[in-house]
C-alpha cells in the first residue's frame, strides 16, 4: 500500500469512527433526554399526590371537627327535650318567675347551640309524612279526611347540625 492509500484508508477510518461517536453522541443525548423526561413525570405526579394528600386530610379534619360536635349535640338534645317538657308543665301553674327563669335559661342553651350549627327541624301538624325525613311512631285513625297520610302529632323534635339530620322528627300520621 502506498502511502496515499493509507491517507485514504485512515481518512475512511476517521470519518467511520468521528460519524460512530456522533451516533453515540446523539444516542447518549437522546437517553439523557429521556431519562430528563421520566424524572421530570415522576416529579408531576409526585407534586400531584402531595397535593390530593392535602386536600384529603384537610377534608378528614374538617369532618373530624364535624363529628365530634355531633356527638356532643346528641348528648345535649335530651336536656333540650327536658326544658321544653319543664317550661310546659311550668306554663300551666301561677309561678310566673319560675317560668320566666326556666325560659332564659332554656333560650340561652337554644341559642348557644344554634350558634354551633344545631338547627331544629320545623313540623307542624297537618305537614305531609315524608319517610325520608320523618321518623313514623305510630299510626292513629285520622280524625278528618283531611289528616290521612298527614302528620297529626310531633313527639319528639328533629334537629339538623348543619346539613345532616342527627335526629329525626317522631311523629304520629294518620291512617
């Protein structure tokens, strides 16, 4: 071989090896574009989990808060049954102060619970039954056309602490 065909020979090598480190450049790069590209999901999806977890536990907290103060509002609607029953018998002797101390007193409970979020369930007689929101006692002859189907007496006050029942009204329909 001469001296020229070596010239050409080692130019053909150096082209064929410079083209194959450029291959491997742009496979190098590729791969690192790519592996970009997957931490940067993994990061999306990472951030995105963070953010449901906040959302989640700040909604658990807030039924937590929920929850706990229906618990307690069921423990106190009993004592509210009571003064309703204690200001009835009261209104019916001459007592008046009496009366008058037992009503403060019943008002400032109501009201302090009212301000908690406690709401009580509006019924009066000759309202539609509705079983969804009406808890049926018992049934009675209705003592008019007029009644059947309706609700002829409240037993026992329902109460709603912000949008969910937490007692439902007892009630006589008649039949």
């Amino acid at each position: 071989m001469s001296k020229k065909d070596k010239k050409e020979t080692i130019s053909e090598d150096q082209v064929l090896e410079n083209q194959t480190v450029e291959q491997e450049g742009e496979s190098v790069e590729e791969q690192l574009e790519e592996a970009l590209q997957q931490e940067k999901d993994k990061f999306l999806r990472l951030f995105a989990e963070f953010e449901n977890y906040k959302r989640r536990t700040a909604k658990e907290r807030i039924e937590l808060f929920k929850t706990a103060n229906e618990d307690v509002m069921q423990a106190l609607l009993p004592i509210l049954d009571d003064f309703d029953r204690a200001y009835l018998e009261i209104s019916k002797t001459d007592e008046k102060d009496l009366l008058k101390g037992v009503e403060l007193i019943k008002n400032k409970l109501r009201n302090t619970l009212n301000q908690k979020g406690l709401e009580a369930i509006e019924l009066q007689e000759g309202d539609t039954f509705d079983a969804d929101i009406h808890e049926a006692v018992t049934q009675i002859p209705a003592p008019n056309e007029d009644l059947k189907g309706k609700i002829i007496d409240v037993i026992e006050k329902g109460y709603k602490l912000g949008d969910k029942t937490i007692r439902f009204p007892k009630v006589v329909i008649g039949q």
